[in-house]
C-alpha cells in the first residue's frame, strides 16, 4: 500500500486512524489511537453465494444481517439465495407440469 493512503486498493479497508480524547483526571492516557478495522473480511467470496444458492433462506438472512456490516459478504449471499429461489420455483413449477402431463 502506497504511504498515506486512506483506504486499501484490494478489499476497500479504512486506513485512516480514529484519535479519542480522555479526562485528565483519570490514569488513562491522555489519547487513545483506535485503527478502524471496518470491513476486514469483507471480500464477498462466491462461498457466501453458493450458501445461499444451497440454502435460500439462510442466504437471506445473511443478507439482511450483513446489510450494513459487510455489504460485500450480503451481495453475495443475497444473489446466490435469489438465483437458488428461482431455481427452486422453476424446478418445482417444471416438476409439478411434469406429473400433470404424465398423469393424462
């Protein structure tokens, strides 16, 4: 990572360092350095998305969880329950033609 970038190139990680100020009359120290460590494994992986193909409703949960956490990690897990949720329609749909047809 180049020197004084604010966020990193490959997963989009905050680099820049939060400062908090504290009583003085305390025996903490007079500054606490917190580095933001938002979205560190944010990479949205296909796993999370071949999860929610396998298990749809899962796939949506995480969805809705991650939302504001790791929307990386969501969208993935949000597409792969919405192309397993079509496939399940289209198969049970395409299963239930199948039988009907047969039964005539």
């Amino acid at each position: 990572m180049e020197e004084g970038a604010k966020f990193c190139l490959n997963c989009g990680t905050s680099l820049t360092k939060e400062t908090t100020s504290v009583d003085e009359g305390t025996s903490q120290p007079a500054e606490v350095t917190v580095e933001k460590a938002s979205n560190l494994n944010d990479s949205g992986t296909i796993w999370w998305g071949v999860l929610g193909f396998c298990v749809p409703l899962v796939g949506l949960i995480l969805c809705l969880v991650w939302k504001k956490t790791t929307p990386n990690n969501a969208k993935s897990a949000g597409y792969g329950a919405g192309i397993g949720l079509a496939w399940s329609v289209i198969f049970w749909i395409s299963t239930a033609i199948a039988t009907a047809l047969g039964a005539a």
